[in-house]
C-alpha cells in the first residue's frame, strides 16, 4: 500500500479531526502530542507499521540518509527514484553482511542522488514474528510509505538555506518557522540543542524525529543536524548516532555545494571533562583535539580555498567582539584560532540563547551571526528563538535573522570575492 504524503498543517488537522471519530485508525505518534505538535498522522496498514516517519539529511553532494522506526521489529529498505519511477534505486543498511531487520530504527544512504533534481523515495518496512536461529517468519506483507524532497539546486545556481538552534524540546517553535521556510529550498541546518537531554527514546521520538520529520515532509527539503552541548547529555547520547544519518559517521563534516564550502563544527559538551557530575565518562578534550587537526586539514584543501564562499556552522561560538561573551573552555580556542586566518565568509553560531550580528573584528577577523533561543535568564538580551535565513545569489550573500513573530530583527548582505 502506498500512501501519499499531507503537504501542510491543514491536511493533518482535517485528518486529526477525522481520526478522532474513527475508533480503528491509529497515529503514527502518540495522539496528543500529534494534535499538540503538528505531527503527521497514518492510518490504515502504514499506522499498523511505521512509528516515525521517515526524515532526510544531507549527507553528501550525492547523497542522503534517511531516518525512521517502525512499531515492531522490522525489515527496512528504501526504494528511490529521481525520474518517475522509470529507474528504480534500492538503499538498505547493512553492517558486516547482515542487512537491516529485527530493528525497531532504520536508516539508509541513498548514493548517487542528483541534488539538482526532485527526489521520490519510499521506505518499506515488513514486520518480523518470529527471530529464530534457522527461522525467521514475517508477520504480514511489506508496507510502503512514499514521499518526496524537491530539488536542492536551482538551475540558477542560487543557494538558500536556513538554521534554526536552541529548541530545547519546545516544538511549538516549528509552528512559528516552518511556514518561512518556503523559500529555502537547499537545506535546513539544525544547530545544535534541538532538545534538552536524551534520557529516553519516547522523548527523543516526539522532540526529534517527529519534528525533522515534519521539516522534509511539510517543507521537501532536508535537514543537517549538528550537535549542541545538550545533545551530549543523558543515557541515550551515546546511542544518538544509532537513530541518524551522519556524513563519513560523525558529527562533523563539511560538503560544497555550488562552489560554496560548509564545515559543520562539533563544539561538544560545554562543561570541562572534570565537571563532578559526569564522573569520568567525558573525553571531549580529547575529541575536540582531534577534531581541530581534521580542521587543519580543512582550511588548506582545494575544496575550501577555491570556493567562493566558505560558511562555518558551530554551535558554540567564538568571542563575540572585544570585551564581548567568550566561550570559557579553553579547548575550543585551538580550534577558533584556526578560523582566524582561514579567509571565513561567515560564521553561524547557537547556545547563547540570544540572537546577535557581530562585525569582524581583529580578533575574529569574519562576521559572526548567532541564532537566538528561549530565555534563559537574560531579560536584557534578545531572548527569543530565531530563524536564520542565507541566500547567495550571484556574489551578494543575504543574511535575515526573523523572531518567532516572524518579524525581520537582522537583515545584512555580504558581497562575496
Ligand atoms: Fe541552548
Ligand atoms: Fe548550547
């Protein structure tokens, strides 16, 4: 059974609605948080089968994963198509010659995506009864989901992205940004801080994969979801990369599109490894050290010196100005020291919970925009949550910062060598 995907808020609220006076229909997510948060609704065998739907991060300039979990262990595969279903591609996960079944989570890369074309795909799940050493039995037929992201490239060469930051679990914040992504159609970058901890899978379903979900399917684009200091917190942290898709299987990763190169920066926990309440389970020293020598390398490949603009995303961010908020942490200043004369065109920063444009100055020598967030204590700042929207066209690169009543609070255009 194939079903198509809702396109807008309206569809789910009439089919939340009509769900609500059928007693057999059943929803892909916990009926009140779907009425509360906008999540989409199943029905009918693709409810009997899918817990999430199915959510896409870019991974590559030809290549996407895509995530979802079914109600029951299952199979998973992904079946794709970018001319109509004339050529059908098939993406499964595999490790070590044992493809994906008996799993309540799924995932698959797509290799070979043209960015510049829509992409169709449909994830198929087939629930599994029984495990046995030499038995296995299906419990029912395969079902199928379909669904749909849009080109990412324009013919025209124009790039327009957005990043949202600091959630920190409240959804209703979708509410406010997704109508305003309508005219991004490169990606969606989630920096960091999405939700508050990962202490249990419920949690992370409806803050998370719910959510992203709702980004690809209501906006057809997908998402690249970095990592903020809250991400590292509680007992599912250390399964997050079992749930997601991550380019070369970590947490950073850089790709140019359009001549433009992003780095995508792990700033890691925000607390010193010696911090007494994580007793002794913390290496980020050690990881952030690492991960600035893959910087090193970075900043003096061809990819990043002969691009034509060079956007760095951290959740953390470097000193604001002279005198101004400076991260505490001692081991991110290898790190920000190389950006220094790296020729950044601009950085996109998260985790101070207020939005801001920061001029270069000498001691950081590129334009710095920060994402806003909740409050936190800071009635002075602009404790607000914020979309941040970047288009580039031609050589003019256009930066808006929107609060969540949509109103314009930073609107600056960079001309790019
Ligand atoms: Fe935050
Ligand atoms: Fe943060």
């Amino acid at each position: 059974m194939i079903l198509k995907t809702m396109t807008n808020r309206r569809d789910f609220l009439r089919l939340s609605a009509a769900a609500a006076g059928m007693g057999g229909m059943r929803f892909s997510a916990n009926a009140a948080d779907a009425a509360k948060y906008g999540f989409q609704v199943l029905d009918g065998e693709a409810a009997a089968i899918f817990e999430t739907l199915p959510y896409v991060q870019l991974l590559g300039v030809d290549s996407v994963g895509i995530s979802w979990m079914t109600v029951a262990k299952a199979t998973g595969r992904v079946t794709w198509s970018q001319d109509g279903w004339r050529t059908e591609h098939i993406a499964v996960h595999g490790e070590d010659g044992l493809l994906d079944a008996y799993s309540f989570v799924h995932k698959a890369v797509l290799r070979g995506v043209d960015l510049h074309k829509p992409l169709r795909y449909r994830i198929h799940s087939r629930r599994i009864g029984k495990f046995d050493i030499y038995g296995i039995g299906y419990a029912g037929g395969e079902v199928s989901y379909e669904s749909t992201i849009n080109a990412l490239l324009p013919p025209d060469g124009t790039l327009s992205w957005a990043m949202m930051n600091d959630i920190h679990d409240n959804l209703r914040i979708f509410d406010c940004f997704l109508p305003h992504l309508s005219d991004v159609s490169t990606m969606c970058i989630f920096n960091g801080d999405v939700m508050e901890d990962l202490t249990y899978e419920e949690k992370f379903k409806r803050d998370f994969l719910h959510p992203f979900a709702r980004v690809s399917h209501e906006r057809r684009m997908p998402v690249w979801f970095l990592r903020g200091n809250h991400e590292t917190r509680g007992q599912l942290a250390r399964r997050l990369r079992d749930y997601v898709s991550l380019p070369r299987g970590r947490y950073f990763g850089a790709i140019t599109l359009e001549r433009v190169r992003f780095v995508f920066v792990d700033t890691g926990e925000d607390k010193a490894d010696e911090t007494p309440v994580y007793q002794g389970v913390n290496d980020f020293d050690g990881y952030i050290a690492r991960e600035t020598e893959w910087v090193k390398r970075e900043v003096v490949s061809a990819e990043w010196k002969n691009a034509r603009a060079r956007i760095v995303v951290q959740h953390i961010p470097p000193q604001l100005s002279d005198g101004g908020w400076a991260p505490k942490l001692r081991r991110l200043d290898a790190l920000n020291e190389v950006w220094k004369t790296a020729n950044v065109t601009l950085m996109m920063g998260a985790h101070l919970h207020w939005w801001c444009w920061c001029d270069a100055w000498s001691g950081r020598p590129y334009p710095l925009v920060v994402g806003g967030g909740p409050r936190l204590g800071n009635p002075e700042k602009h404790d607000n949550a914020t979309l941040t929207k970047c288009r580039l066209e031609g050589d003019r690169l256009s930066v808006k910062v929107l609060d969540q009543t949509g109103k314009t609070v930073i609107d600056k255009k960079l001309q790019i060598a």
